[in-house]
C-alpha cells in the first residue's frame, strides 16, 4: 500500500468521525451560526477566504506536474474548477445580508480545502497511472455519466442558492420562509443535494477512490446538517412538510 493510499483511508476514518460528530453538533454557521464557535468575520469574505485556497492549489499542483498538457487530466482539473470558481468568485458577492461566519469554521473550511486539493490534485497529476486517462477516457460511460451527474448537480446547487437567497421579500423581511420550486419541492436541503450530486460525478467521471473520499467528506459534511435544518423546518412548517412528504436531502429516500 503507497503512502497515498494509506493517506486517503485516514482521510475516510476521520470523514466517519466527523460525520458522527456533526449529528450531535451543528457546525456553527449559516442558521447554526453561535457566539460559542468565538469571533467571526462577514460572510462574504469567509467564504471567498476559505474556497480560494483550493482553486489556487489545484493550478499550482498542476503546473509543477509533468503532466501539464494532458488533455484528459486538464479537463478534469477545468470540471473542477467551475465549480470552485463559481464558489470563489461569484457565490460570496450573491449572499444578501450581513451575517457572519466563525474564524473558527473558515479555517477548519480552509484546512480541508487544501488537504483536499492534496488529494484529487496529487492522484490526477502525479499517482494515476500514466495510461489511465488517455483520449479514450472521454468516450467510457464513467467519464459521460459522471459529467452529466456533475453538471446536473451544479445546476440544481445553483439554482437551489438561488431560491435560498430569495426568500425573504425585502431587507427589513425577518419571517421564515420554507423554500419553495425546484428540487426544494423533494427536499429541505435542495442546494446540499445538488454538491453531492457533483461530488458524486466527480468521483465517477475520474473513477478514483481520491474522488470517493471527497464525496464521502461532502455525505459526512453535508447530511447531518440537512438533518439539523430538516429539524428545525419541522418545528416551523410541520404540517407543509408532511403535506408534501419532504424529505432531507435524498428525495423519497432521506
């Protein structure tokens, strides 16, 4: 077993504990946001500040690899880098608002990011074999259906953060609203089924346990707080969300 691999098996052991940890603790941002999790900083800026990292390192990792015009892999860093551009450079400037994000999230946010651009960055560019991803890759059902899983993912994410951010008709609009169109019809987190969705066709379209890791962080991130925020629409809207058999974050599953 390579060093790589013994580092993405310690990365699925802590993504377990931490999923574990999430059920019995909100991470304290968003509607978790909590004075314990100590001083915070305006959302915008933790949010670009704590995406950026990735976007950068991944292009660095790329360029010091020997693999810096292979087609393939470059398409794969391209995929993943919509995504992170959109994250860095437009998702921050569309939050409405002044809320406020714990120094103590967007570094662990930061940490991971990093500790991630490690491990899709390093299999691409470095650990997969040299044969693996030639032209014929474009043309495999993983590379196609994981494409499709991606781009449909990041469009109902999209949309989803969309929805979110209008719910409430002006500035001085302090009421709770359940989100409504869209996949938010299914379930109450529409925007964390849309990453994992991405992660998920990622994980697919390069078929790489690095890739199956990353989704694993983002089911273990994302669930127990689709669960938490399930609770709390619950207390608000029960009676709407059992009209509608809405779930949490899988539709008609979870």
């Amino acid at each position: 077993m390579t060093a790589f691999n013994i580092y993405l098996y310690v990365m699925i052991f802590i993504a377990v504990c931490v999923y574990i940890a999430l059920h019995f603790v909100n991470a304290g941002y968003g509607f978790a946001t909590s004075p314990k999790w100590g001083k915070s900083i305006n959302n915008k800026l933790a949010w670009f500040l704590m995406e950026f990292p990735i976007f950068v390192s991944m292009i660095i990792i790329w360029l010091v690899s020997d693999r810096t015009y292979d087609i393939v892999r470059v398409i794969f860093l391209i995929i993943f880098e919509i995504h992170y551009f959109q994250r860095v450079f437009i998702f921050p400037f569309l939050i409405k608002g002044n809320g406020k994000m714990p120094l103590a999230i967007m570094f662990m946010g930061m940490s991971f990011n990093v500790l991630n651009s490690a491990m899709q960055g390093y299999w691409i560019f470095f650990e997969s074999p040299a044969e693996m991803y030639n032209l014929a890759w474009l043309t495999t059902p993983q590379f196609i259906i994981g494409t499709v899983i991606f781009f449909t993912g990041m469009y109902i994410n999209i949309h989803s953060d969309y929805i979110i951010r209008h719910l409430r008709k002006s500035a001085d609009d302090t009421k709770h609203y359940l989100p409504q169109g869209g996949m938010f019809h299914y379930v109450t987190s529409a925007n964390y089924f849309g990453e994992l969705m991405e992660w998920l066709g990622f994980a697919i379209l390069t078929w790489s346990l690095a890739g199956f890791v990353f989704f694993i962080w983002t089911f273990a991130n994302l669930v127990p707080r689709a669960n938490a925020l399930y609770k709390k629409y619950r207390n608000e809207f029960g009676a709407e969300m059992q009209d509608q058999h809405i779930k949490r974050v899988i539709p008609f599953i979870y």
